[in-house]
C-alpha cells in the first residue's frame, strides 16, 4: 500500500504526533501544530463553501505571512492546486498567469489587492479573498475562517496528483507552470531532512519569499514535517533578522548569497548573539569565498545548494564540510535524486572534467509544465531525465561544478531573470535597433541585469530613460541595472547572438 504523503495529509500527522509543539511565529504571535490545523480545516471549509473542488487552482499573492502556508494546505486538503505568485510582477505578468493557470479563487494581502483590482476584469477568477484587509468586492478570508467550521470529510488524494503549480520563464520568456505533485514536495524534503540533519527542535528563520521554490520548500517545509518551527518575517530585512536569531533561538536560515552580505554588512553583525544558529543555507549562487569567511568567523557554516522549480527544488548540495574545498562546486547528489551529463548528441558523458548538459532523475522530479505538452516532452525525455539547460562537468570525486547555462538565464538577488523576456520589451523602444540582455557579476546582487544596445544613428539612451520606458511592462528586478551601448551585437553563423563573447567583454 502507499503511504498519503499529500501536503494535507502529512501536516494533519505532524498535528496529532506534536499537538503542542511551537510550529509558526509570526509578528510575536505563535501558533501550535494543533492551532495551526484548525486554521487549516477551517480554511479548507472556507475554499469548499466557495465552490473549490478538487483540481481547481486557488491562486496566492502576497508577502510572507502564516495564511500562504494555511492557504496552501487547506487546498491540499481538498485535491486543489496551489498557484503562489511572485508579488514583484506586474499587473499585466500577474495577468497572464493567473489566466494560464486558470486560477477559480485568489487570495491577496493588503498590499496586493489593488494591483490585482487592476486586471480582474480582464480574468474569469471566481472568487477573491483578501488577507488583512476589507476591500471593495474582496471577502475577508480570516473572517470567514475564524467563524467557519472545521472541514470534515475530505477526498484520498493521489500522491502523484499535482499540488501545486510554480510558474518560471523560459527561454522564449513566457512563463511556465512547473507541476510539483505531492509525492514531489515529499522526497525533497526527504532528501532535505537526510542530507542537512534537521531535527526537531530546529527553528527557521524565513524570509526569503514563500512564493519562490527555495522560500517554501528548501528547509521551510522540511522543519514542518520534523515538526520544527518556522519564525516568518514579512519580506527581508536583515536588521530584523539579527534581532530575531537570539530572541527566538533561530538554528537554521535559508537565504540568497546578497542576503547573508546585506546581514555581514550591518555594523551590529560582529556583535550580534548568533550563536544559536547551527547552519546557513544558501541557494540561488554560489558563496564567494570572502563571505563563507566571514560566516566561518563567527563559527556558523554555509551549506549551498543546487536546484531548480521543476526539481523541488534540490538537485545537489554542497554541505559545510567540504564548503573550501570544493569551493565553487555545486556539490553532490542527496539520497533520492540521479544526475548524469549528456554532450549535444545526448550522449551520457563518463568523462570526468568534462562539460555537459546536466539532467536529473528522481522523484523529486516535476510532472510536467501546465498546459504545456511540447515544453514538457522536450524538458523530460522518455526515460525520465530532465534537462536542465545548464552546463557543468563532475570532478573526479563526483562533485558537479555549473559552469555556464544554456538558458542565459541572470540570477539577480536570487531571482531568476529571462533575458528573452527583457529583450523582448527593450526592443519596443524607438531608439534600439539591437539588444542583448546578460547577467555581469555584481558584488552585491549576484548577477547585474546588463542591457548591451545598438542604438539608431542620432539616438542617445540613458539608464534612467530605458528603465523608465520598461517599467510598466516588467517587475522591477528584471530591470536593467546597467546599460552598455555597442557598434554591433556578434552573432555566429546562424545568426545566434554570442552572449559569451559579450559576457567575456563587459563582464
């Protein structure tokens, strides 16, 4: 028989097994595991009276906050599928993917309820639930659940059934729904739990955003299901998160390289209690050496990690010990995930140091991209293998290093940037002829969003003018932080744009 290891099902456990253990703070108030279920139940009541079934997608936008996780479980309860959305987008990206997704209910906080006011006439959304706020068309989703009952009877739930839908861009620009089933959620924090040793009396600090793979289901989740607690701050703000480490006795923080920087850089850093803190982990970049330095100094190591949306996102991890080194690296697999390297042919490469496109195997592996059949036959072949668009090679003691990525894609501030989707708006201004968007190394963000331009004979452009043409049409991290103006963009043969030769030049 096997086991229901539904998002639902395993936290409705967690609560029965540890009642009354501490599983949520929030803004001072704590919440058991025992709370924290009738909240859920109750929540799932509220979706249920509004006419949420059983594949339908209840849509989330907001910042940070205990109603995303109860949202998010609540539709699990009911075999709904869970949509977070990236607050920083646009109204017209949030548009689109809330259309795409096909989204039945939404639910927004306070800050996000205008934006969304701005396009629902253009969606067919059924029902739209605020956080925090009374809004003008919006149902208050804490009051309905406070005074609802508990749900009863909900329906068994295949664990191979999609839980929740995370949407990531491509190299065409338009966004994707990556399918992450129940089962997927599973064996990553699985792998997660065996290879970090959580335990559970951990508590982790989360601020990296939920709506991000990394935010929810690195170490968020994982700590849930060892029945540890999560201290969740609204957004990132690296003061709060020095004064919280001692005042909760966080042990464990996931976050981006720039926000262990932002932290190293506070005049309090060298004087603030952390020593409750037994690990850092760092995804999105890797760690440049002086900051593993100066983490090393205050005795708190730096694992780092290696994943994508559609691999739940844990691929491989790099673990403290072997942080100097294998500086640089990637790291190596955890228990329940496969990597191999194939060159262009598609052949498995044996070689070690040598390049190829890295693939992963597991169940941890996403089901595919919603509505999205020719993306998904060409991310996942036919043995199962996802393609991963990133080019790496493995050393001779099976470290994985990423060297390049075939996508072009800029990591900025731990957000994934798509060149293709910037270049198609940059390109809209009268005075580009030519552009080509690629990530420079930046000290502070990981990666620099740099816009290279062929302006028309006459025209002048400024930084300042480009970001003001584009910022309607894109979230604000995905606006150019530089901007660099060329004779002529090199191209190969077949008229592909050299972005390593532009890389090599301004990077």
């Amino acid at each position: 028989m096997t086991p229901d290891v539904s998002l639902g099902n395993w936290m409705k456990q967690r609560a029965l097994r540890s009642p009354n253990r501490r599983a949520i703070t929030f803004e001072g108030t704590t919440l058991t595991y025992a709370q924290l279920q009738v909240r859920i139940d109750r929540t799932a009541t509220v979706l249920r009276e509004g006419g949420i079934r059983e594949g339908d997608r209840v849509g989330y936008l907001g910042f940070n906050h205990p109603a995303f996780l109860e949202t998010m479980f609540a539709a699990a309860r009911l075999g709904a599928i869970f949509v977070p959305l990236n607050f920083r987008l646009t109204g017209a990206e949030l548009e689109f993917i809330i259309d795409d997704a096909g989204c039945h209910t939404m639910v927004a906080d306070s800050d996000h309820t205008e934006i969304l006011d701005s396009v629902r006439d253009h969606l067919s959304v059924q029902r739209w639930l605020s956080v925090e706020v009374t809004a003008d068309g919006w149902d208050d989703l804490m009051l309905a659940r406070d005074v609802a009952d508990p749900i009863d009877a909900t329906p068994a739930i295949d664990p191979e059934s999609v839980a929740v839908i995370m949407y990531t861009s491509g190299t065409t620009g338009l966004p994707k729904g990556a399918m992450l089933t129940h089962a997927n959620f599973w064996w990553n924090n699985t792998n997660a739990t065996s290879t970090l040793d959580l335990l559970e009396n951990d508590v982790s600090l989360v601020f990296a955003p939920l709506f991000h793979i990394g935010g929810l289901n690195v170490i968020s989740l994982a700590t849930m299901q060892r029945g540890g607690e999560l201290v969740i701050h609204r957004s990132f703000d690296p003061n709060l998160a020095l004064e919280d480490v001692p005042k909760y006795g966080v042990t464990t923080i996931f976050g981006v390289p720039a926000m262990f920087l932002f932290m190293s850089q506070l005049p309090t850093f060298n004087d603030a209690e952390l020593m409750s803190i037994r690990m850092l982990i760092c995804g999105g970049a890797p760690v440049p050496e002086p900051l593993m330095k100066v983490y090393a100094g205050r005795g708190i190591p730096i694992n780092q990690g290696y994943g994508l949306t559609e691999t739940a996102p844990l691929v491989t991890f790099l673990t403290d010990e072997f942080g100097m080194e294998k500086i640089g690296s990637a790291g190596k697999t955890p228990l329940f995930c496969e990597i191999k390297l194939v060159d262009d042919g598609g052949s498995t490469i044996t070689d070690y140091d040598t390049m190829g496109e890295v693939c992963v195997q597991g169940p941890n592996v996403m089901k595919g991209y919603w509505n999205r059949p020719e993306a998904t036959a060409e991310a996942i072949d036919e043995l199962g293998w996802f393609h991963t668009g990133d080019i790496g090679y493995l050393d001779s003691d099976e470290f994985l290093f990423i060297a390049d990525r075939v996508k072009d894609m800029v990591i900025s501030g731990g957000e994934n940037v798509y060149p293709a989707e910037i270049e198609s708006v940059l390109y809209e201004h009268p005075a580009i002829i030519e552009v080509a968007v690629i990530g420079v190394p930046d000290e502070r963000w990981g990666e620099a969003v740099t816009a290279i331009a062929v302006l028309a004979e006459g025209e002048k452009l400024t930084l300042d003018g480009l970001r003001d043409f584009a910022g309607d049409k894109l979230a604000r991290f995905k606006l150019p932080t530089q901007l660099q103006t060329i004779d002529e963009i090199p191209r190969n043969a077949a008229g592909k744009v050299l972005k390593r030769e532009l890389r090599s030049q301004f990077g």
